[in-house]
C-alpha cells in the first residue's frame, strides 16, 4: 500500500528562483557526498552517469555533485574526478545530460583539498601556512607562495567554465569541511601576516578572488552556489561571527544559493559529533545558525544535516529557517528519496544502532554510504545492513591504510 500523500508536504515540491532567475524545481537538494568513481586519468565514468541519472529521475530540486577537484596535482581522494582544463569535456558532457535528462538540475561542487589531499594521490599538499592538521598521519603541508595563490584562483574559475560548457546547471563552491577555501577562513590553518591573512578581513579574499574570477568567467547568469561552515567547532578556529561577515560579502558578489554546514575533520560536527537538545528535536545541525543568517543576507539558504522526516522538513522551509533542504546519506539508501519523503515516508538511514565514534570511526561510516553509491552507479541496489567488515575490507583495499587516518566525505 502506497504512502498517503499529506497536502502539508507538498511546499517540497514548490519551485526555487534563485537571484539570478534560474529556476530550482524542488526544495529536497542532494548535498555533495564522496563518489570515488572516476576513471585512471580521473575523468568521469558510465558508472557517473548512472549513478546521477537514476538520482536525477527521482524527483528533488537539485543534485550537488561530490568533489571535483580543480588541479590533479592535488586529490583529496585517488578516485576524484578532476577538471582542470577542458580535456574531458565530453565525458562530463555525457554526464551532465545523465544526471538532467530527468529534470532536476545538477550542479558541480568544485574543490582544492589544500593540506587534506592525500599524499597517495600526487604531490606534497599545499595549504595557506606550513601548519599540520591535527589529523593522525597527516604531513605538515608547503605553504603557498602568492603566484601558487592566484593560480588556483584560476583553476577554479577554469573548472567553473568546463563545467557550464558541459552544461551543467552551476557550480558549487566547497568552502566547508576543512578544504583549501576553509583552511584560509580559519586562523588555525592561516597565519599569514600577508595580504591573504592576518585579520578575518584578510582571510576572507581567497574567496571573495575565487567568486570572482568565476563570475568573470561564466557570467551573471550562471547559478554560484557555496558550501560554508558555521564554524569550525574548534577553540581558536573559525567563527560563526566571522562565517557571517564572509556570507556577506559573497551575497554583494553575486551568490545564487548558500548552503549551511559545519566542522572540519579535526572537528567532525557535519558527521558524529554531538548535538543540543534543541536540535535534537528539529532534526537538522545547522537550522539554529541559518536562522540568524537571515539578518545579513537575502540569498537562498540550504540547511543539510539531520533531516529525515517530511514534517521537519517542511516545517523548516515554511518557517523561513532555510530555503531548501539537503541531504545527503538517505540518497545512498534510496535513489528516489525526494519520491520517498513526499510521498509520506520518512528518508531512509542506515539499519540497525546507528555507530558512535567508539563502536565505528567516521570514516568506516562515511565509507559506507560510498559503497552503496557505487552500487547504485554499478545499475545495482543499495544494502543498507551491510555488514561492518565487508565495508572495512573494501575501505581498505580501495583507499589502503591512509583510509584508517582521515574521515572523508563531501
């Protein structure tokens, strides 16, 4: 027997008209997930266009890509699709008309890794200052110089163009998660005493520069979107003051969408770290913090972290507390998944005690929801009671022991 439709959901399905008039049919958005699926040279595969092509017929608003990284010099993942310069251009060609011929637009999160890259996947990492994470087994990284600054600046905007060449619905800035962009934001990963640092102000030109040089390159009305902490949930790190000062800045350069998260893999609150009570009882991570962004921007909010039911769902949108909704890990359970929530069920977790940091590490989690993303990309369907020591095993075999040091994802 089919779910009972409730008329209250159905705010899911109104459409989203972003500042610069493109046009979001839905509210549920796929938030950017790790893949691992391209190929040896790192260009996107058939199992990519399967994958988004069975995503972008289940109904939702909008699909966000994993990481596609902007310089193959540095991955944050071996299996990271990589854009920088314009060689694959039919293969993400291909994958763009996948993932829209069922109507949801999909845009490309673009991503530089700075000191999270993997030094399995290419060189040394780079970052704003010589400062190791405090991740285990992670090397001190090179600081970049300011000619290594502007070309990456360049690369982004490089990626940027690739992809709407391609004919992707936009691009997605990563400036969460402990990544390049967040690494300049945050004074615990930049102490530069130049002009990219050295006051909160200073910190935030690298991405104001990489906002810029895309809309140099795509134009006024290619949708921008950006992934932005919080804050980093770490003493001396960045803070939510400042998060809201650099929202506003990006909103005067052209920002169509911001979509809220948090933490770093230091500081892993986008993954199992704890909440307060009250967020407990809405569901969502970040609803508190977007509710207070209102005040500095009119730019469309995407809240991810924490929904599963319609009804908070919806409750959220209607409120004013966000604009969209994202998630992330139903979609590697459920390719339909908006199908699934307005419909009237609720989106799917995994089965079974949901693991604490003490009974399974981040990153065996996070891992998990990979391996039933390639799943889905592989034309099968997702196991969502797959067992611990098979996705242990395959963690180990795709990624080697580097995998058991760092908690990756989206």
């Amino acid at each position: 027997m089919q779910p009972t439709v409730d008329a209250a959901v159905d705010v899911l399905t109104e459409p989203l008209t972003l500042p610069n008039g493109a046009v979001l049919p839905g509210r549920i958005a796929k938030s950017a997930m790790s893949e691992q699926l391209s190929d040896r040279v790192n260009a996107p595969t058939q199992a990519l266009n399967t994958l988004y092509s069975r995503w972008g017929a289940g109904g939702g608003g909008l699909l966000i890509t994993g990481n596609v990284m902007v310089d193959r010099g540095h991955l944050g993942e071996p299996k990271n699709v990589v854009a920088d310069d314009a060689r694959h251009l039919p293969q993400f060609t291909a994958w763009a008309a996948a993932a829209q011929g069922g109507g949801t637009p999909t845009w490309v999160q673009l991503n530089h890794p700075g000191r999270q890259a993997l030094r399995i996947a290419g060189t040394h990492p780079v970052a704003p200052s010589a400062l190791r994470p405090k991740v285990p087994g992670a090397p001190t990284p090179k600081a970049l110089t300011e000619h290594q600054i502007h070309e990456i600046v360049e690369r982004f905007a490089t990626a940027a163009e690739v992809m709407r060449d391609a004919g992707f619905g936009g691009v997605q800035i990563h400036g969460a998660h402990g990544y390049l962009v967040s690494q300049f934001l945050s004074p615990r990963a930049n102490e530069r005493a130049d002009a990219w640092g050295g006051d909160a102000t200073r910190r935030m030109r690298f991405v104001l520069e990489v906002m810029r040089a895309i809309r140099a390159r795509v134009g006024a009305d290619y949708p921008v979107g950006i992934k932005l902490n919080s804050a980093d949930f770490q003493r001396g790190g960045f803070s939510e003051e400042e998060s809201m000062d650099v929202v506003a800045a990006l909103s005067a350069e052209g920002l169509d969408l911001l979509e809220v998260s948090g933490g770093t893999y230091e500081a892993p609150a986008m993954t199992t770290g704890p909440r307060a009570e009250s967020t407990k009882q809405r569901e969502a991570y970040f609803l508190d913090y977007a509710e207070k962004v209102r005040a500095v921007t009119t730019v469309p909010l995407m809240v991810t972290g924490g929904f599963r039911s319609a009804a908070a769902m919806r409750e959220a949108i209607t409120s004013g507390a966000t604009d969209m909704v994202g998630l992330g890990r139903p979609y590697a359970l459920d390719a339909a998944v908006p199908r699934t929530v307005t419909g009237g069920a609720a989106a799917p977790d995994m089965t079974g005690k949901r693991p604490s940091s003490k009974q399974l590490d981040a990153a065996l989690e996070l891992y998990f929801h990979t391996r039933q993303i390639q799943r889905i990309g592989a034309g099968r369907e997702p196991v969502a009671g797959e067992p611990k020591p098979i996705t242990a095993a395959r963690m180990l075999l795709d990624n080697g022991w580097a995998a058991l040091r760092r908690k990756r994802g989206g």
